[in-house]
C-alpha cells in the first residue's frame, strides 16, 4: 500500500469518525418551552394548577376551582400527549442513522475506498434526513404545547368570569 493510498484511507476513516456524531439530540422538547418537568405543565400553568390544587386562592368558588382543576388536567395530558409523539417520532428518525453509521464504518475498515465514499454518503443522507425529521417533530410538539396552553387559557378565563 502506498503512502498516498493510507493517506487517502485515514483522511476518509476520519471523516466518518467526525461523521459519526449523534444526528440529533435528544433533549426533552419541553424545557425550550418552559414545560416543568415535574409537573409537565409550562410555567405560569403550572403556578396557577399549584395555587388551585392547594386551595391558595381563597377568592374562588369550588366551581371555578373545579373548572381550573379541569383544565390543568386537561393541559397535563395534552402536553404528555405531545411529548409521547415527539419521543416516538424522534427515535423513529434515528432509527436508520445507527445503521447507516455501522456501514459506513464497516466500509471504511474494509480498504475499498468507493465502498466506504459511497457508505459515507448513504450516512450523510440518512443524518440529514433524520435532522429534517426531528425539526419536524419539535414543530409539531411546538403547536401542540402552544394549542393546548391556548385552549387552558381560555378555559381558565371563562372559568374566572364572573356569574351573572
């Protein structure tokens, strides 16, 4: 093997080393939206769901206090419905970037040289496709979260309207 020929094949290894980071993270969508991860609910939900739970808002009847409480568990269970759908929909996308990552390794070590270029492509495809699929996702999460917080804070103003 000529000197040249091991240069070509180590610069190549080391692009699909570099190539071979995770596609996307997986960090969980809702801290970019201020979802407390404890409660599931975004930040002033969650306060307001808080203070109702413990009865801290003394100027409310039972029936807006239900009302709200209705509503916090309606919100909680759309935001989990959410992120059940971006976690599927993320380890979905991910699903052939490992594979395509194994490939390209396996032709890179293997020595022929438009096996492993071909391979690297196949992976770049798949990581970009997966990139794409993720932003997707995290869009998709992104309406939901912002419908169901709408949709709770509407209930919560009706709640809050004074009774004739």
């Amino acid at each position: 093997m000529t000197t040249s020929t091991l240069a070509r094949r180590l610069a190549a290894a080391g692009v699909a080393a570099a190539l071979l980071a995770p596609a996307a993270a997986q960090a969980h969508p809702g801290h970019g939206l201020g979802v407390n991860p404890k409660s599931g609910l975004h930040g002033k939900a969650n306060g307001i769901c808080r203070q109702v739970a413990a009865a801290k808002r003394r100027n409310l009847t039972d029936d807006q206090r239900t009302a709200i409480a209705a509503a916090c568990d309606t919100l909680r269970a759309a935001i989990a419905d959410a992120n059940t759908a971006y976690t599927a929909s993320v380890q979905q996308a991910l699903a052939g970037v490992k594979p395509a990552r194994d490939a390209a390794r396996t032709a890179c070590q293997s020595g022929d040289d438009t096996a492993c270029q071909q391979a690297i492509t196949d992976f770049k495809t798949a990581r970009r496709n997966a990139k794409a699929a993720v932003k997707t996702a995290r869009g998709t999460y992104t309406q939901a979260v912002g419908a169901a917080l709408q949709a709770f804070k509407g209930a919560v103003q009706a709640a809050l309207q004074p009774q004739p």
